[in-house]
C-alpha cells in the first residue's frame, strides 16, 4: 500500500506573509517522509467540514504548480477538479503544462463539482447534476483526445472544439493518470469503469460494496478492474503525541485486505510538521509491507 497527503487547509500560524514557506515545508517532509503524491482541493472557498468559508484557500492549479517546483518525486493533483470551473481544453492544457513542468508526475483528478454556493459567491458556472455528469463525460473524452495526439476536432453536446491540438504533449505515457472522485454508483462510478485509471471512493462502512459495484460496472464496460488503481479518500489522526498511530496502522491494514492501494487522506495537524514526522517514522514504513 501507498499513501497520499491532501492538504485542504491552509490556516496555519502567520497567515498569508507565512504560507508560501509552510507549504513548501509541509511538501517537502511530505515527500522525505515517502508519501506517494500530494493532492489540493480544486475550491475557491474553504468547505464546511473543514472550517469557515472565510479561511485561507488557494486556487489550485497555481497552488499544483508551485509544488511541482519544490518537490522532486510525488505526483500531483487534485482532489478534486470541479469539471464546470474550466472549459475542458483548458483543463487539458493545464494538466499538461503540470505534467512536463514537474517531470511527468501530474494526474488528473477530476468529478463533477458540488460547492453550489462557492460557484455562485463567485460567478462560476454551475448547472444542473445532470447536466454537470453529462459535461464531466465530455470533458473526459476531450481530455483523452487531446492527450493521443489527434487535433481534430471535437463535436459533443456542450463543447465544440475546432481544433484539438495539444504541444507539447504531457510527458506522463500514454497520459497523466485520471482519477475520478466520488461513489456515486449509477454515474461515477461507471464513468470510472469507461475512462479512469483511478477511483477515489471515501473510506466509509460501505467501501467493500462501491468497489463491487465498479467491479460490476468494468464487467459491462468491458475493462479489466485490475487496471484502476483503487484509491480511498481518509483522514489520518495519529493523536497529539502519536496515541493513534498503532490504530491508523491497523486500519490501514484494513483497508489493504479490501484491495485498496492508495490511501490518500487529510493529515490532521499537518502545518505543525510533527504528524508528518510520525508517518515517516512509524505509519509509512508500517504500510509499506501490506
């Protein structure tokens, strides 16, 4: 098993001036420590679970693309890219430009956006459920299309695209790896199935289940469910002086035993570096060997 750092918050001590250093901080130990990638949230404002929408928050991408310059291994993405806040030829051309400028280690995470009340705040575009899957389907198929090499047009229902060119080409082959958020089971789930390389499902009672419904999803797809990399969306909370560690290990074994692969998650004090310390220390070398 690997693991995978989300930072979804930026309210650290010393504020604004303090945020460029701790980021590069926290990334850095993140990356000494062994996690597999780092990922941000692709919101404008902070999210209720989080803290009040008032908080700290950077914009992604920009965010992505400072990481690429002060890490050298761990992947890059977010978790995840509200499809509706970037015309998908752009999003494509974004992802691209992480990919060869951190040296082929950005991923595409992506699904169909939620944060209603963001968008509005902020005169984003923000349509219907349906009509979000049904762009985020179209953005997936435009994503692939430019990422082959064919710059030919594109004709769906909601982008029309003249020409799809795409230089330079990511340096991820065949492309940066798309992961796709949720667990919807009727529609997420199946678009991971026809077009993911990973699923990010929340690691909740009834993950064992989600993962038969993409197993079922892939038999109608035609796709071998070998190929997505089974990702859960967790939180590690080790405990102020690393009383949790033994029980994170345990359920990460857990977690294992289902097939998991990844278990990307929010690190509960991160900015404070010392959680990080105890992954390095005592959780990653643990889960290494499951």
């Amino acid at each position: 098993m690997r693991v995978g750092l989300h930072i979804p918050d930026f309210t650290w001590d010393g504020g604004a001036p303090a945020l460029r250093g701790r980021l590069a901080e926290v990334a850095g130990l993140a990356e000494q420590a062994g996690f597999d990638r780092i990922s941000v949230m692709d919101h404008v404002w902070q999210i209720g679970p989080i803290g009040p929408v008032e908080h700290e928050m950077l914009e992604a991408y920009t965010t992505l693309g400072y990481l690429a310059a002060k890490t050298e291994r761990v992947k890059l993405l977010t978790v995840v890219t509200a499809v509706v806040y970037r015309e998908p030829g752009l999003l494509a051309k974004a992802v691209t430009t992480l990919d060869v400028l951190s040296g082929g280690r950005a991923m595409l995470g992506i699904g169909a956006a939620w944060n209603e009340e963001e968008a509005r705040g902020l005169g984003l575009f923000f349509p219907s459920t349906a009509e979000r899957f049904e762009r985020l389907e179209e953005a997936l198929q435009i994503c692939l299309q430019m990422w082959s090499g064919d710059d030919g047009p594109y004709r769906g229902k909601y982008y029309q695209l003249e020409r799809t060119l795409n230089s330079p080409q990511p340096l991820s082959h065949p492309h940066p790896p798309i992961l796709i958020g949720g667990a919807g089971e009727k529609k997420t789930l199946r678009l991971v199935a026809r077009y993911a390389d990973a699923c990010n499902i929340f690691d909740s009672p009834d993950l064992a289940h989600k993962l038969d419904v993409l197993r079922s999803h892939c038999v109608t797809e035609g796709r071998d469910y070998d190929e997505i990399e089974n990702t859960v969306q967790t939180r590690f909370d080790l405990g102020e002086q690393g009383e949790r560690v033994e029980e994170t290990i345990e359920h990460l074994q857990q977690l294992a035993e289902l097939g998991i692969q990844v278990a990307h998650g929010t690190l509960v004090g991160a900015g404070s570096l010392r959680p990080l310390e105890l992954m390095a220390e005592r959780v990653i070398p643990a889960v290494e060997r499951f």
